[in-house]
C-alpha cells in the first residue's frame, strides 16, 4: 500500500518469520531465535513510531526545532533488556536439556519421553502380574 | 513511612531477592524470605484496610511526578483485594516450603529458590499495583522470568522442557501484550491507564488500532490465563515443578493475569467498548464453557493427581472467565470472588500433595491406594479442598459457583447456568476418583501407617483448607469487597 508506511510491512514480515520459526522448527535454539527475530519486531515497532519526519534526536540545541518522540524508544531500552534476559534463560534451558537428553530436537525429546514411559507401564504391569502369581 | 507503602510493597521483595543470594545459607534466606513475605502481606492488609475505608483509590507517584507523565501506583478496591490474595498466598506457601523442598532439591541451592520465588513475587504485586500499561509488562516479565526458573528447579529432567514450553509461549504471550500496549500509546500518546480510559471515553468512536491494541492485549493475557486452547504450556508447567511452586504459582500467577485482563477490558477499555462494539463475550464465553467441560473432563482420566489438578486448574479458569464475560456487576463479582476461593483451594489442595509426595514419594493414583488411612490429616485436607472445588454447599466454592448461576441467569442465560451445574458434576467425578483410591481401596501389602507429615507443612495446608470452609460459611466478607471492586469496575456508583 503507501510507501510511507513502509516500516509496518518490515515489522509484519519480521513478525510473520518470527512466529513461524517459533511453531515450525523443532531445534529449540532456532526457537529462541525465532522468538528473538518476533520480539525484534515490536522493538522496531515501537522505535518507529517514535520517530518524528525532519527530527532529530531529543536534545535541546540551537537551531533544531522537531524532535523525535524519546518515550518509545526509552521504552524499548527496557524491552531490549527483558529479550536478551529472556534469550539468556532459554538457551541456559537449552543448555541444560542438552545435559539431560542428549538432543535439543522436540521430536527426538517426545521420543525418549515415550520411550521412558512405555518401561515405566511395562515394569507396573510385570509387578502387577508378580503379585497376582504371588 | 505508611503513605510509601505502595511502592515498598513492591521494593521490599525486590531488595530482599538479592541479598536472599548474598546469605546463601537456605536458613538465613528463608527466614528473610519469609519475614518478607509476610510484611508484604501486613502491608497490602493495610493498603485494603485504608482503600475500604477511605472509599478512593490511593495514587502513589513514583518519584514524585504527577501522572499521566510519571509513573502512578494506583490502589483501587480490585488490585487491592488481588494484592492482599497474592501477597496472603505467598505468606502461608513460603512458611511450607522448606519441608517440602528438602525433599525436591539439594538444600546448597535452596537460596536461589527462595530469591527467584521473591522476584516472582515482586513482578505479581508489581502488576497488581501499577496504574501505568507498560508497567504491567516489565512486572509481567520479572515475574514470568522467575517462574521459568521456578518450574526447572523441579526434580526430573521433564522439568527443564516443560519450563523451556512454558517460557516460549509465556514470551510470546507477553509479546503480545507489548504490542497492544504499543498500539494503545500510538493511539492516544499515554500509557497511564486511568488517563487512557479518558482519552477513549472523550473520543466516543475507537478506530482500527485501538480494536487491534484490544486483541492483542486480550490474546497475550489469554495466553499467561491459560485460557482455553491457550492452556497447553500449564499441565505440564503445573506438574513438573516442584510442589511448593505448584502450590504458589497456581494460586497466584495465572490470579494476576486474569486481574491484569479485568483491568484492561474493564479499566481501558471500557465495558461499552470491549463488550457493545467489539463482542469480547462472543469469543470468551464459548471458551470459558468448553475449557469447563474439556478440561474437566480431561482431569478425569488422569492418573498423576497433581496432573488431574492442574487440568482442574484450566476448568476453573474457565469460570473465571465465563464471570468476565458477562459483563455484568454479579458475573464479575462472581469471578473475582473465584479469583479469591480457587487461589486458597488449589494452593490448599497443592499443598496438601506436597505433603504426599514427601511422604508417599508419589502422586500418581497407583501409589496413593489406601492413602487416606496412612496419611489421615493430609488426605483430610485434600478432600475438604476437594470439596470446595466441586462447590458443595458451605465451602468457598460454592459462593462463587452461586454467583455465576445468578448472573447467568440474570443475563437470561439459563442453558450457561445448567451448564455451570453440570460441569461441576464432572468435578466430583474427579475428586471422587482420588477419593475412592484413597480411602476404599486397600494399601499395598506390607505398607505400615507413613509418618505423618511435619506440621511446617500440614499447618500451612490446614489454614488454607480452613479459610476455604471459613469463607464458604461467612460469604458477606468476600463477597461484598468482590461486589464493590465490580462495581468499580462497570463504572456504577458503589
């Protein structure tokens, strides 16, 4: 549509790629970076929004009169911290799943999920027999 | 010192998360960890106490700037009711925790819980409290971030994937919710939530993007509710962590997300906007009843009853839900009185397992035959909690069950309040389960009477338990702050 509003079209698509790694990928590393590449998205939501055609950044000097908006972008400092926070505890998770499972694909993980549980029926079921014989 | 209390409510714990690490002993972190919690709780009692009294909401500048530019804390009827929940909850789980953790983790790391479960706190009364949108999402995260960390401390190795799960869907939730708070700021230039509501009210007409900021905001709310479909991270996230986070986060998180959807749709938005131009009811009610059907009929066929109990928890979401929906000042008060009655049963009943997991060494039905007669003070407690989430008479359940068929049928629903009937008829068939393993089936042989569980953890589950009977008999306390804080919120002179 109009080109001036080019900025919403990054921001859809970086969105749209985002949340798509999130639910297609089984690598839980490349979820987070879908998750970092989806929440990149709002920030440059927000950081465009702030911006004021012709102005400059918001300090008070002689000769500027526009200044761009600093609250949305003050804001994103707060967002950014939270994402990195967030990336840092994922791939910590990633870290220690790793330690646990010996793979980071989810499909590998329900596997040896499946697998563990199936013995733990089985073994139930050799007890249960055990003691209706005993 | 008594007018900064709003912002200490939240600092306190904030501070004391931090020095929780620097003791690193697990004693001396739980004793400041407990004496902190019940400060806060004192606090939000006294916060309540004057917001009743003086009939206004109290504001708090952070740093002295007047809103709508700075930062407000704003203590209303409602955030006060849900602080004084939270922070209550927090006291009592606190005081059981070591117990029960001794068990669940190496006690040289028993600092780092104590210090996550603060910051967790902090981020619940922090979203409570704020009066400021963007607020609710840094408090959001602080909390979320430490319940990730709370879910892995759990003791098998399916911890770690469900709090990876959690965490994935809980970011995008929270996303979500920036979003719309970004879309609500472009829109109106605020981010003060009285001052938001003005400016929408003095427009009349919303446009396209504050429809947008609508949805988003109730999707990622949706999403840290568990609101039905978006429930899937919880069973998991509920059952694999350790039994004391269990027994906190289900009284408390998913509490707080649903005060933080009330106070968007109510507070925000508006009732005329949400509900008379964008339908909100339509999408939330179906929700609500399937989540009361499916998931309790999901809890049934469990056999972890920790497990059944967490799909218990989406089910009585579902009723929360259905009282928003309404739209009306009885359904709200009856899902906020339910806000009030499931936190105290659930983290009763959650307890109460962490009692029989430390005993019995298992939740699973199979290791719990003839339980009853072993662990009788436990299992007593479990099924007057039991009791109480069925909402037979005289227990909390059933006061907000009664309010939600009176709303129900006030709006003229009355296939909602038969369906409200009925799905509490598949409550009693999953207590009932628990129950008749516990009690008519015969212990193992050779099993011996288990020690009984130590009191720091069956005092704690008894008073919960005891609360849920005291305010199921005397209902006008709750009810009537639950009644006033609805008022307040669908904008009718109290």
């Amino acid at each position: 549509m109009s080109a001036g509003h080019y900025q919403y079209w990054i921001v859809i698509v970086l969105m749209m790629t985002g949340i798509y790694v999130v639910i297609a990928k089984g690598n839980m590393v490349k979820k987070v970076i879908g998750l970092n590449v989806f929440q990149v998205s709002v920030i440059m939501f927000y950081v465009s929004m702030g911006k004021v055609e012709g102005g400059t950044a918001p300090i008070v000097a002689e000769g500027y009169e526009v200044y761009s908006n600093p609250v949305p972008h003050v804001l994103m400092l707060t967002a950014i911290v939270v994402g990195v926070a967030t990336t840092a505890l994922a791939l910590s998770f990633v870290v220690r799943i790793k330690e646990a499972y010996g793979t980071i694909e989810e499909d590998e993980i329900r596997a040896v999920e499946r697998a563990a549980d199936e013995e733990a029926e089985a073994e139930e079921a050799a007890q249960a027999g055990a003691e209706a014989a005993g | 010192m008594r007018e900064h209390l709003p912002a200490l409510q939240i600092v306190v714990p904030l501070l004391a998360a931090p020095v929780c690490v620097l003791l690193r002993g697990a004693r001396p972190a739980w004793v400041l960890a407990l004496s902190v919690t019940w400060a806060a709780a004192l606090m939000s009692w006294d916060l309540l106490a004057r917001v009743l009294a003086a009939g206004a909401p109290i504001s708090y500048h952070v740093g002295g700037w007047a809103p709508p530019y700075g930062i407000e804390l704003r203590v209303d009827a409602v955030n006060a009711f849900v602080l004084v929940i939270v922070t209550a909850i927090s006291a009592v789980v606190m005081t059981a925790a070591p117990r029960s953790l001794e068990q669940e983790m190496p006690r040289e790391r028993h600092y780092l819980f104590y210090a996550a479960y603060l910051l967790c706190m902090t981020g619940l009364l922090g979203m409570t409290i704020t009066g400021d949108a963007f607020n609710v999402f840094v408090f959001l995260e602080i909390s979320s971030l430490s319940s990730y960390a709370l879910i892995s401390m759990g003791r098998t190795r399916r911890a770690l994937t469900s709090a990876y799960q959690y965490l994935v869907l809980g970011t995008l939730g929270g996303t979500f919710i920036l979003l719309g708070i970004g879309l609500l700021y472009m829109a109106t230039g605020s981010l003060n939530m009285a001052n938001l509501y003005e400016i929408l009210h003095e427009r009349g007409e919303a446009n396209r993007t504050v429809e947008a900021a609508l949805a988003f905001i109730v999707l990622g709310t949706s999403i840290k509710l568990a609101v039905f479909p978006l429930h899937i991270w919880l069973p998991n996230a509920y059952t694999f962590a350790p039994a004391v986070v269990t027994a906190f986060l289900a009284a408390t998180a998913t509490k707080v997300a649903y005060y933080v959807l009330v106070r968007f749709v109510f507070g925000v938005f508006g009732v005329g906007f949400a509900f008379g131009q964008m339908h909100l009811d339509a999408v939330l009610m179906p929700l609500a009843l399937i989540a009361m059907f499916v998931a309790s009929t999901v809890a049934i066929f469990q056999r972890d009853v920790k497990r059944m109990l967490a799909y218990s928890s989406v089910a009585q979401i579902g009723y929360m839900v259905l009282g928003l929906s309404f739209a009306s000042v009885t359904g709200l008060t009856g899902g906020i009185v339910h806000l009030f009655n499931h936190a105290l049963m659930k983290s009763g009943l959650f307890l109460a397992l962490a009692a029989v997991v430390l005993r019995a060494g298992s939740t699973h039905l199979d290791d719990l035959r003839g339980i009853g007669r072993r662990m009788p003070l436990t299992m007593g407690a479990f099924v007057l909690g039991g009791l109480s989430l069925i909402g037979v008479p005289l227990t909390a359940g059933f006061v907000s069950k009664w309010y939600l068929v009176l709303a129900a049928l006030e709006g003229g629903l009355w296939p909602v309040a038969v369906m409200i009937l009925l799905s509490s008829l598949l409550a009693v068939v999953y207590v009932w389960r628990v129950v008749e393993v516990a009690y008519f089936q015969d212990p193992p042989e050779g099993a011996t009477k288990l020690e009984r569980a130590p009191l720091g953890l069956l005092l704690p589950t008894w008073v919960l338990v005891g609360a849920t009977v005291y305010f199921g008999v005397f209902t006008d306390q709750t009810a009537a702050v639950a009644a006033r804080a609805a008022r307040l919120l669908m904008g009718v002179a109290p």
